[in-house]
C-alpha cells in the first residue's frame, strides 16, 4: 500500500509540472505546417528554420519548407494547413502572394513568427501589417541588453516560465495594433533615445485576423537567442496556439482602453 501511494504521488507531482510548465503536446491528429523563409540573411532564417522545423515535426506536424513566396500561389493548398510559419525579413511581396496568405489566414489557417521574420517583413503592404499587429520600426542602440517582463503569466504560451527574463539582443521598438493580446513587455531605459526612456513596449503578443490566430514575438534576431529557454519556448508554444493545439482565442482587446475617457 505504500509503494502505491509513493507512486501515485510521484506520477501526480510529474503531471503537475507538465501542466505548470505548459508542457507542449503532440497533437491529436495529423497536422501540416508551410515553413517560408527567406528575406535579408543577418537574421539568420535559416538557421532558425533548422531549430524549429524538426520540433514541429517532433509534435506530430507534417512540414514542408520552402525558399521562395511562390509557395503562396497556390491558395487551395494553403487553405489545407494548420500553421504557415513566416520568416522574411524586409523584401516585396506580390500582390498575388499576399492576398493569398492573407485569404488563407482569414479562413482559419495559423499564423506565427518572430522578430523581422514576421515584424518587419514587406514593408509596403499594409494589410500584411494589418494582419501582423505591428511593425518594427528601430532598435535604439542595436545590440543590447534588456529584460523581458512576462505580463500574462496564466497564458499557455507563457505558463510557468520566468516571469522576468534577460535577453542580449536587438530591444524592438514597434508599432502596435491597439487589438492584440499582449503577453510579455520590455521596458526602454532611454539610453539610446532619451525621448523614449519608460516607454513599456509589447514583446509578445497573440490575435485572430478573420479566423486564423496570429502569433509574434520580437524575440529571435538571431538564431543564438533562442538558446535562451524562454525565447525558445514562447515560440514553440506560440506556434502550437496558431495552429489550434493550444489554448483557447484571444478576447476582444484594446490595450488602450484605460486611456480612454468616459462619455
């Protein structure tokens, strides 16, 4: 009786760290992710493709990557996926490419991705920033050192990690869409731009466009930040909430709400 109970606690104590870690899962079903990848190299996409390509694959996903935005041409196709994970930093989209990744995310399809990749990509379509909720705009002082403050500890994506963490790195500082849910912060010291200095700008941050769930993060210049376990692990997690592994849809947001007055 006492070996069974020693067990019992022990297989307790091991389920209960999977659920405070937001463990991830492999999926119930088959599942298909488009991995796109391409843009200015220093942000090292494909590199960040060899990290997180093979997860997914590890998480039941059948991936396919591909080089080129011709893989948005086909809208039948894309509409078939569960997740397309986009890392192009900078470089012009065709109209064709974009209205289709567009259609295919309003239909339901995940998207996700990380600093440039997905935050400053394709800098003149504006319904692509529309769907993204930001765009990346400077990074004071370039490489630096900054603390990341998760502010939705609750989240699936950010379930038990660190509330505080150090990143080494580009400190983005974005425009953002009033609509999102944000879920981790970092604070400007102004250092670098003094006019800035308080400023308390969304790190990560998950919304729908039409159907599909959006996930970002700015996170992730290089492919050595995610040897930091938190920025490794919220891109993760994000990705299995875009494709509907993980968690519920984010309530309607206005993260201006407080500023506004009452009538």
């Amino acid at each position: 009786m006492k070996k069974r109970i020693l067990l019992a606690t022990a297989l307790l104590g091991i389920m209960s760290l999977c659920v405070c870690s937001g463990a991830s899962r492999v999926p119930d079903k088959d599942r298909s992710a488009l991995v796109v990848w391409g843009g200015w190299e220093g942000h090292e996409p494909k590199q960040c493709v060899d990290i997180f390509a093979p997860w997914l694959e590890s998480q039941g996903f059948t991936v396919e990557i591909s080089h080129s935005l011709d893989a948005y041409l086909d809208l039948d196709k894309l509409k078939t996926l569960d997740l397309i994970v986009h890392i192009f930093t900078m470089s012009d989209i065709k109209p064709e490419q974009e209205r289709n990744l567009e259609e295919a995310v309003k239909s339901g399809v995940g998207l996700a991705g990380w600093h440039g990749g997905l935050g400053d990509a394709h800098r003149s379509a504006v319904e692509y920033q529309f769907m993204v909720g930001g765009q990346w705009v400077a990074h004071p002082g370039g490489v630096i050192d900054y603390d990341v403050d998760i502010t939705e500890p609750d989240d699936p994506i950010t379930k038990g990690l660190r509330r505080r963490f150090h990143m080494k790195s580009e400190q983005y500082y974005m425009h953002v869409d009033p609509a999102v849910e944000v879920l981790a912060t970092t604070t400007f010291a102004g250092r670098h731009a003094s006019w800035i200095d308080g400023v308390v700008m969304p790190v990560v941050w998950k919304k729908l466009y039409g159907k599909g769930r959006v996930f970002y993060t700015s996170l992730g210049h290089v492919a050595a930040d995610f040897d930091v376990p938190e920025a490794r692990e919220i891109v993760k997690r994000g990705m299995l909430w875009a494709a509907r592994v993980l968690g519920d849809d984010p309530p309607n947001m206005n993260i201006y709400a407080p500023l506004l007055k009452k009538k």
